[in-house]
C-alpha cells in the first residue's frame, strides 16, 4: 500500500508540474483535515481519519482541469487486517477535465445573471486501500454536459454518466472478486466556492453528489442511491498578514448516506450513513 501510495503520488506531481508550464493559470495547494465520526459500511461509525490532500486547479484556451489526490490515514477502528491495531490507508485520486464551449466555438453562450457558461466534463476516479473487510481498488471514467452558473466565485453543476468497476479482496474470508462492474449510471454534482458576505474573507465551499443506483453489487445485492455532501467554511488567514489566498483554516462537513451504494437501512448499517464534522486547514503555493 505505501509503494502503490507513493506511485500515485509521484505520478501525480509530474503531471502537475506539466500542467502548470501550460496553464495560463494554476492554483496548486495541499491540505490536512481530521475528524472522528468518520464511518465505513459493515464498520464503526466512530473513525478517527487524518487525510493529507493535493490540489491543483487550472485554465488554458480552451476549459480547466481538475487534479486532487487524497491520502487517507485511519485509527484502528478501521483495520488494516482482521484483529491489527494499525489503521487502514488509502489513496483516492480524482481528475476532472472541463472543455469550454465557448472558447471552442467562438460562441457566447453566457445569460447574464444566471449562468456564465456551458462545458463538457471528462475524467476519472481511482482509488486503493488495505483495509480488512474490503480492500477497494475502484477505476471510474466519467463523462457529461456542466453548467457553469453567473455567481460570486464559481458554483459549477454537472450531470455525468458514471462507468465503476471494482475488485475487492477480504482478508476476514481470504477471497478476492475478480474485477466487477456495475451498470453504467448517472449523477448529479454540484461544485462551489463562494464568498460569504460578512466583511471577512470566508467563503463557502465544498461538493455535492447525488447518484443513482447503480445495479447489483460484486455480491449479487441491490445497491441504493447515494448522497454526499462535503462542504466547508474558509477563513483565509493569510490577510492578516498581506498575504491573501496562500493559506485558509476552516471547519468541514461531510453528509454521506448510503456510502458506496451500500443501504444504511440493510446489512451495512449505520456504518453506511457518515455524518463527519472536521477541521480543515491548507496552503495555496
């Protein structure tokens, strides 16, 4: 797990790097949150996790990609094997490419006042983890239409067609499934940073997910639709000493039903239903 976590690390700052020589504008951050309500399906719903992330954010001529690596580090309510005391890790790793209409087709597509623009959005999920009773290696391509709507700061919506695969292993039973795909399927998300008009520099920011069903699972049982909202108040601290946007604390909240797709009302239980509450702090280079 630490060599698979240091290759996609590795991995993902060269790519930063050659995204930012052709951006022509780049914001690049790494963060650290922590919380202790953090849940997982079949599991506890009292995780301790320190995450560890890598942001970049960036524009060219013709739309702006989207890159953030989590590193996710949890307490031994989350095993890395059956009967350990040290936690589980886990790498997730998210690239979203949005093409601009209107810088490809010359076009305004603008209505002032409600939306800026209109995109397609492109790319994909991949994660890995070492924990007991699932030990997830999920690939995820994802492909639809955004709408980049007229508001302070951004706030972004996309509907996306979702293709998921996955290929667990659990250690409890020693068996392995080979790798499973689900049925293709849609979500709605909804991505923003606004600023809060209160007269400091905070803003609202965060992500929102709503997806569909998506078929039976690796195991033949019917997977329910799933919400997960994660947002944040920032405080950019830099302005009190002249130096704005390089580093911001805050407090998040992570609302997760049905986590994966896996019903908090069935055998999975409320370790499917997070309801997290963090802290947050990063630094914008």
């Amino acid at each position: 797990m630490q060599s698979l976590s240091r290759i996609a690390l590795a991995a993902s700052l060269a790519a930063l790097s050659m995204a930012s020589q052709a951006a022509d504008w780049s914001d690049t951050s790494i963060g650290y949150r922590y919380g202790s309500k953090f849940a997982e399906p079949f599991g506890s719903t009292e995780i301790h996790k320190n995450i560890f992330n890598l942001t970049h954010v960036s524009g060219y001529s013709y739309g702006t990609n989207f890159f953030n690596v989590d590193l996710l580090m949890s307490d031994k309510s989350d095993p890395a094997s059956p009967g350990s005391n040290n936690g589980a890790q886990e790498a997730y790793v998210v690239y979203r490419h949005t093409l601009d209409l209107s810088k490809v087709t010359g076009a305004n597509l603008s209505y002032p006042g409600v939306v800026r623009n209109l995109g397609l959005t492109a790319g994909f999920d991949w994660n890995v983890k070492d924990d007991a009773g699932y030990n997830s290696k999920k690939r995820m391509l994802v492909a639809g239409p955004t709408v980049m709507f007229d508001v302070p700061g951004f706030l972004n919506v996309s509907l996306l067609q979702l293709w998921e695969s996955n290929a667990p292993t659990n250690e409890f039973t020693g068996t392995s499934t080979p790798r499973y795909s689900y049925d293709a399927h849609p979500m709605l998300t909804a991505a923003w940073a606004i600023p809060v008009p209160v007269g400091l520099p905070i803003s609202f920011e965060g992500f929102a997910n709503f997806i569909a069903g998506k078929g039976k699972n690796e195991f033949g049982g019917s997977t329910a639709p799933e919400t997960n909202i994660d947002m944040q108040l920032m405080y950019d601290v830099g302005t009190l000493w002249n130096t704005p946007k390089k580093f911001k604390v805050g407090f998040e909240y992570q609302y997760w039903k049905n986590k994966f797709g896996n019903s908090y009302k069935g055998a999975a239980g409320d370790g499917a239903f997070a309801k997290t509450p963090m802290i947050r702090a990063e630094y914008h280079f």
